[in-house]
C-alpha cells in the first residue's frame, strides 16, 4: 500500500542499496572463492516492518436539533414496531403537493406544485398571505381530530392543546404564529386535481375548496 511520496522513496532507495550490495557480494564471490562461505548478507528489514500510515478518524458532530429528530425518528419507529405509534392524518391534496415550506416572497400569493399528474395549486388572501412552514401542522390537526371526533365541526378548548400535541413552547411567538397561520390557511382559495394526456386531449379533473368553511370562535 502506497502511503506517501517519501515513504516511496525510502523503499526504492532500500532496493537500490540491497540490489548494489549484492552485486557486489557477487564480484567479490568470483575473485575470492575462500571467503565467500564467510560472508553473509543480512537483509535490511526496514522497509518490511514499515506500516502504512492510517487516515486519521472523522469527527462528526450535530446540532441538539438534528439529534432532536433522530431521537423523535428513533422513538416513531418503536412505537410503530410495539403498535403503539399514535397516528395524525393529513388531507390527501397535502400529502400528494405539500404547502411551502419557506416563507414565500414579499407580494407572491399563488404556489403550485405538481406530483406526476396531481397538481395542487394555492392562492393565498391578500391581507394574509400564502400558508408555509409550520402552517402545515394546522391541517394535519384539524383533519386528525375530525376523524377522532367523527364530525365535520370539531371543537378543542385553547390554542395550546395544538403546541402540546406537537411539542412547541407555549410562549407568545408560537401563540402568535398559530393564529397568522390559522388566517393564511382559512384565507387561502385550494385548487386541486389531475393533468394528463390521454390520445392527443388534455384531460383535467379539478376541484375548488376553502379548507375551512367557517369559523365561530377566536382562539384563546
């Protein structure tokens, strides 16, 4: 194994150095018979004994959030192999083309996202804005309590149940993220459908909806 250059160099000028002792053994062998039994050559053992140098270990580390996540990932996993992994659920327009998930920019209120034939696109309202980020989070729980509630209208008591179901900080930030992103996603108007071609005619399959009809009661 090759490790470096000098390395290399000591090796062959080893070789060369053994190669010339010989011969030179040799010689002296043919002009001095007698004193050839006496003579031995000890080869030199520097270069077997040479280890090749190890690259030295890489060091990785990782932010407290990312090893955050993988615990959280770790612990989905063995919930899920003990059947005791707790599910939320998601409309199926977000699963297929997901909301953005950075900050649109100052002014942009339409998002489109195309996955194979689903095409899901999203305007958002004027005075709002498009839902990104952890908007996201807010149709997952209103969809997951409506099936656990078996009704169309749910009803949950503050705000806060929200941040403890997904582990945020109770604090004002947070409070007030959840309801500007309440505003952007009952804002924003949601087309979704299908786009394909079907013998040379463009064929589309779209539905229009608010993914809330109406609202009752300010969060508290």
């Amino acid at each position: 194994m090759i490790t470096t250059n000098d390395t290399n160099m000591e090796r062959l000028s080893d070789i060369m150095a053994r190669v010339a002792k010989l011969s030179a053994e040799r010689e002296n062998e043919r002009q001095a018979p007698s004193q050839a039994s006496a003579i031995h050559p000890q080869p030199d053992k520097a270069a077997d004994t040479t280890t090749p140098a190890l690259p030295q270990a890489k060091v990785i580390t990782i932010s407290t959030h990312r090893r955050r996540q993988i615990e959280l990932i770790v612990a989905a996993r063995d919930e899920r192999d003990r059947r005791e992994q707790q599910l939320v659920y998601s409309s199926r327009p977000f699963v297929l083309c997901s909301l953005p998930v950075r900050r649109p920019k100052p002014g942009m209120l339409l998002h489109k996202r195309q996955n194979g034939k689903f095409v899901l696109s999203v305007v958002g309202h004027p005075d709002y804005g498009l839902p990104f980020g952890q908007d996201r989070l807010i149709p997952i729980w209103v969809s997951t309590l409506a099936l656990r509630q078996d009704n169309r209208l749910i009803q949950f008591n503050s705000a806060a149940e929200i941040l403890e179901t997904f582990e945020l900080p109770k604090d004002g930030r947070y409070y007030l993220r959840l309801v500007n992103g309440f505003k952007r996603v009952f804002g924003a108007t949601i087309f979704f459908g299908t786009e394909e071609e079907r013998k040379n005619h463009a064929m589309f399959d779209w539905a229009r909806f608010h993914f809330f009809d109406v609202t009752t009661q300010v969060l508290q």
